[in-house]
C-alpha cells in the first residue's frame, strides 16, 4: 500500500514540475514582460506551484490573445 501512495506523489510531483517549468518558460519568452516582471510572476510560479502556474499562464496566454469583437451592433444615430 505504501508503495502505490509514493508512486502517486512522486507522479503528482512530476506533473506538478513539469508545469512550473513550462510555465516559466513562457513567462520568459515573452517580449512583452520586463525583466522584474519576469521575475516575480517566476517567483510567484515557485512559491505557489499550483496556483501560480495556473494563474501566470492564463496571464501570458491572454497577452498573445488578438482582440475580438464583442458583436457586430452598430447603434443608430
């Protein structure tokens, strides 16, 4: 039983690195951040692995979103 419980950790934690890492990795090829932003949404990934991620990566994600337009009502004059 205590083998099947480490092995989920362990698979757990490596999910978990994998996505600190390649949330890290967009924050950094972004040419929209400055470096000290870099820096602390990096820091915020590690500090908070889960959250952090989740929430710099949406951030980086809707930077490289184009606009779109809510409707096509034009209202009458």
């Amino acid at each position: 039983m205590g083998f099947h419980i480490g092995l989920t950790a362990a698979l757990i934690a490596a999910i978990l690195l994998g996505l600190d890492v390649y949330t890290t990795w967009a924050i950094w090829r972004e040419p929209d951040l400055t470096g000290a932003q870099k820096a602390v949404q990096s820091a915020f990934v590690w500090l908070l692995p889960l959250l952090g991620a989740i929430v710099c990566l949406n951030v980086v994600r809707a930077m490289n979103r184009e606009p779109v337009a809510r409707s096509n009502f034009t209202p009458s004059e």
